[in-house]
C-alpha cells in the first residue's frame, strides 16, 4: 500500500540563527547619478548660510557690481578656484539675468603665487582661463568663497600681473571672516561672519559638494 505524500514539517530557528539567516538592507548608493553625493555635515557644524541665503547674497553683490559699475562693458569677472570659479560664473549668471548683457567670466589660478607653498599641502594647479577680451585696461573682479588672511588675494594680484595691467580690481567673496594678515579689503561681502582662528568656516557647492550651505567647524561650543 503506497504511503500517502508527508509534508516536512518547517523547522524553527534559535532566534540568532533567524536573524543571521535574514536579508540584510541594502545600503542605498550616490544620491544622483548626475552630480555628486551631498557632502556630509560634521557632527559639530553649525550652519550660517544655506542655499537660499547663497542665492540672496549673490544676487545682492549682483546689484552692488551694477550700482558700482558705469559701463559692464569694461568688466572681465575672474573666479578663483575652486570654489570661487563657481561663485564667479553664478555672479556673472545673476547680472546678465537682471541687465541682460553677458560679462565675460574666466578663472585666475593662484596656486604657484602663493608665499605658503611650504607650508599648505600640494594641490592641483587648474589652468587659469582668461576670457578673450584679456585684462588690460578693464574692471577685473576678482571672486572667491572666503577672505580669511588676504594671502590668497595677494597671490591673485600677482597672477593677474601676469596677463596685463587693469584698469581697476575689485573683490567679491562670499563670506569675510576677519582675521587679516594683509592690507586687503572686499568691495563686495556676501556675509560678515565673525570667527575664533580656532573655527573653520566650510564653503560648500552644488558643483563640487552636491549642495549649497555654509557651516562653521571647530573651536568652543556656543
């Protein structure tokens, strides 16, 4: 007589087996393949500016160039890299939205001017990139994130020396933080931001970073 078909009957796991034995997350990947992943906030950083506060500031600079500036037409706006290229081009985006006249737009690398060579690690010279229009004789505004020592500035002057001689230079930065160690002051400031030298205040980008914010790091809890 043929046995009739007996289900097995399932096995229960001891509860550690079970959770070994179960799928584990997946961990999830960039958050767009299109650009980078955001940059991750350290676990002290206190956020000063965030991306409509960078839009605001410079459109606001955008304005101040045009109260300033008589005639566009003289004007050759400089990015200093890295961030400081896209604040430029940003800058250069706002003006033409408002006047409706396209400035030209380059980047001014620094890097084999700077007088701390010994004492910064080594970073990657960009090719500076000087419109066609040349520097001679114009309104260069040069651009950068913060102005912090003026070191980086003068190092700019000095580059800039190098392609002609201007008629007048300007500076635009996204945040001034204090702290000079050089007679050099911005002609347009997006934001006073008072600092300890114990701080690190963070500039961070959508090109570069995958946002836009600016966070203070570092020095005593307030």
């Amino acid at each position: 007589m043929a046995c009739p078909d007996v289900e097995p009957q399932a096995q229960s796991l001891d509860p550690v087996f079970a959770a070994a034995a179960a799928p584990s997350p997946v961990s999830p990947g960039p958050a767009s393949p299109d650009g980078p992943p955001p940059d991750p906030s350290p676990p002290d950083a206190r956020v000063v500016l965030t991306d409509a506060d960078i839009a605001r500031a410079l459109r606001r600079i955008a304005h101040e160039v045009l109260e300033r500036t008589k005639s566009l037409d003289t004007v050759v706006v400089l990015g200093i890299p890295t961030r400081g290229s896209s604040l430029a081009r940003r800058l250069v985006a706002v003006i033409e939205e408002v006047e409706g006249v396209s400035v030209p737009v380059g980047v001014l690398d620094v890097t084999m001017y700077r007088d701390d060579l010994r004492h910064q690690p080594t970073r990657h010279v960009e090719p500076s990139q000087i419109p066609a229009t040349g520097v001679e004789d114009k309104t260069v505004i040069l651009v950068d994130d913060v102005l912090y020592s003026g070191r980086t500035v003068r190092a700019a002057l000095d580059a800039l020396a190098d392609y002609g001689r201007p008629r007048a230079v300007q500076l635009a930065v996204l945040v001034d933080r204090g702290h000079r160690q050089l007679p050099i002051r911005a002609d347009y400031v997006g934001k006073n931001l008072p600092t300890s030298t114990a701080e690190k205040v963070q500039v961070r980008l959508t090109e570069h970073d995958g946002l836009d914010v600016v966070r203070i790091t570092g020095g005593l809890p307030r």
